[in-house]
C-alpha cells in the first residue's frame, strides 16, 4: 500500500518568504476539493457590504500575509499538515455586479466542494457570503452549530428593503433550518445600537450572545471550554468578522487612532522630501518621526478608543488643547524641545502655530489626515472651506 504525500506549505528555507505561489501559506494550488481533506477557498466579495467596500480583495490579501506562517504551532502542538491533505482551491467566480446571483453561485460552488468530503476554509469577502455557504452545508450535514466572532450580530431582517446584505446572513440561515438554536455562540458583540434590545433577536432564539465587555480582562479559555461542551459532537461552523478586533489594530473597520497615526506618518514624510526637494531644506528626519509617532500621546495614554475606534478628546480640551497636554508628557520624558514644540501646536485648537519645519509639516499632515476621514466618514463634504476652529476640539 503506497503511503499519502501530504501537501505542505512552502519552507522560508527553500524559497525565500518574498517568492512562491501566491496560494495561502504557499500550498499546492488544485483545481478541485478532490482527495482534499481541507481546503482554502477565497470569495472575493463585498458588494453586500453598507459602508466601506475593499473586501473584495481581502481573499489576495489574505493569502500574501500568510507567506510568514510556519505549519508547527509552538503553543499548541498543533501540526495539521502531518495529518490532512490541504490544498488552495483558488476563489469563487462570483458576479460583482449582481449580489443575488452572487449567492447562489456561492452555494453552488461550497456544493461541489462538500460533495468530495473536504472541509472548506473560507477567505473573505463580506459576511454575506456566510449565508449561502451554511446553505449547502446543511444540505450537506444538516443543521449545524455555529460560532460566530463579531461586533455585530448580523440578523437585521433587511437592509433599505433588501433582505440579502452583510447586516442579515444569519437571519436568513435561522430561516432556511441552517443552525441549531441552542448551539448558536455569538462572541464580541459591541458598540452602539439604534435600542437597547438589539442583541435580543437571537436569544429569543435560544442563542448564547456573548456581548465584548464580558470578555474584557479575562482569560476566555472558560468560555471556550464551556462552548465545546455544549456543541458536543454536532458539525459546526466558525466564522469570524474582522471587525470583532477593536479598529486601533484592524484600522480597516473603522477610522481608528492608530491607522490616523499611520497616515499622519505617511504624510508627513512625503511632505519632508518635497520639502528638501523643492526648497533644499534640511529637515531632521528621526526628529520629525518621533513628533509624527507621538503627537496623539495623551489621547493613547488617557482614553479608550469607542466602538467605532475614535477617541474623544473633548474632555481633555475643556482643560488644555490636546496637543499642549500631550507636549507636558513628552517633555516628562525628556524628549527634545523641537519635538515638544511640533507636537504642542499641531492641532487646530492650539494658542499658537509654530514656524519650525517641524511644527508645519506635523499640523499639515494632521489636518489633512483628519479631513480625509471625516469626508470618508461622510461627517464632512468633500468640497470644505473652513477656519481651523472648525473642527471638533481635540482633533
């Protein structure tokens, strides 16, 4: 009896970590699920998404990160390619101009890749997309459990009158006999609602909807204990929203203060090289880093980001500008007078503006970092001409 070759990723030591397939973790690509035990799928999608599209390229983007993973989890033990068959079947030729069809070439799809007996793993692509998959796993394996890791519940009966969106997958599977009620964990749900019974839909249901403050400060390998438990032997499906992570680490899911640091960064070192290009000024770059890395310290250190991964700083500007009180900690720790001074007058609602190379490229950067997202956010018209007292206090 000739022996299984398992696939297995590709080795940083025999292609270096920049190369390889574009596949995830570097795996074989195959056409099909056939004599797979489990395989990566990517459905690029998110023309079911409300607010800000981009996902459809998270399956691409995905994969690239996944250059860096090695097969041995050193925690764990865990070793899944000396054991199953994986390969990257490649991605869902969906519709990008029609959400309805969409779905349905999703379920056809998982039905095929069900049908050879493989365990489909599934990059996204908005969570619409979870609704047609559950589909042809019922007609697979019947009603499942499921674990679903999300700051939103995702059971809406309808969105501006459309019944297929990010907002309702699994509304529609409770409809369709996709779950089993009393093994449904719903992990993460946050932030604000339109009532207070928001999160209420699915316990009626005779869902457990754990909301995020529980989660806070614990350890919550009890939770998972007590999940598995409750599933037992039944099939279950897990699917996570990358929005369960708070925006100050996944800043695609909402406007948080670390993605403004980036930006603000970005900005002003594209600003400093056309500054000594054009002007053959002489611009201290470790200087202007440090002021571009730090000039939002108070709201890091002082406040918690909310929901949507904001920080409200009107608090701190009742008492001082914002930047004042973050330059008083700079100057705690001994930084250098020009980065205390850049960082103290950056912000709109500074009593002074500096005249230093720093102070200008620090406010410019700033300012219209914090523009673009209000006008993405919809808070401000793309168009705007305003004083700097404009702006909410604290920005």
């Amino acid at each position: 009896m000739t022996e299984r070759r398992l696939n297995q990723p590709l080795g940083g030591n025999q292609m270096p970590r920049t190369g390889g397939p574009a596949t995830m973790m570097r795996l074989p690509a195959a056409e099909t699920a056939e004599g797979l035990d489990a395989c990566f799928v990517g459905i690029p999608m998110d023309i079911g998404t409300s607010n800000r599209p981009g996902t459809r390229l998270g399956p691409r983007q995905i994969r690239d990160e996944s250059r860096m993973i090695r097969p041995y989890n050193m925690a764990t033990g865990a070793a899944p390619f000396e054991h199953l068959q994986v390969a990257d079947i490649g991605d869902v030729p969906i519709n990008l101009f029609d959400l309805k069809k969409s779905v349905d070439i999703i379920t056809e799809h998982y039905r095929e890749t069900l049908a050879h007996g493989a365990i489909p793993l599934t990059l996204g692509g908005d969570h619409t997309l979870t609704w047609p998959i559950l589909r042809a796993i019922k007609e697979r394996h019947g009603p499942v459990a499921l674990i679903h890791v999300d700051a939103h519940s995702d059971t809406n009966a309808e969105m501006f009158g459309e019944t297929v969106a990010h907002g309702c997958p699994f509304r529609r599977a409770w409809e369709d006999g996709c779950l089993i009620n009393d093994k449904v964990f719903q992990i993460g749900l946050r932030g604000t609602g339109y009532a207070a019974d928001d999160f209420d839909w699915g316990r009626k249901q005779g869902w457990t909807c754990i909301q995020a403050e529980a989660c806070w400060y614990k350890s919550l390998a009890p939770l998972m204990a007590d999940i598995r438990a409750k599933i037992g032997d039944a099939p279950v499906y897990l699917t996570y929203d990358i929005d369960s992570l708070d925006p100050a680490f996944a800043p695609g899911t909402g406007y948080g203060l670390l993605r403004h640091t980036r930006e603000v960064c970005e900005t002003g070192l594209a600003l400093r090289a056309s500054a000594e290009a054009l002007w053959l000024a002489q611009i201290d770059r470790d200087a202007l880093i440090a002021a571009l890395l730090l000039h939002d310290l108070d709201k890091a250190l002082l406040y918690r980001p909310g929901p949507d991964g904001n920080v409200d700083a009107t608090i701190v500007s009742q008492r001082l500008p914002h930047g004042v009180l973050a330059s008083l900690m700079l100057a705690e720790i001994g930084l250098d007078e020009a980065i205390i001074a850049a960082v103290a007058t950056h912000a709109v609602d500074a009593p002074f503006r500096g005249q230093g190379p720093l102070e200008h490229i620090l406010h410019y950067a700033d300012m219209f970092c914090a523009d673009q997202a209000l006008v993405l956010s919809g808070k401000m018209p793309f168009f705007t001409k305003r004083a700097p007292g404009d702006l909410p206090a604290g920005t």
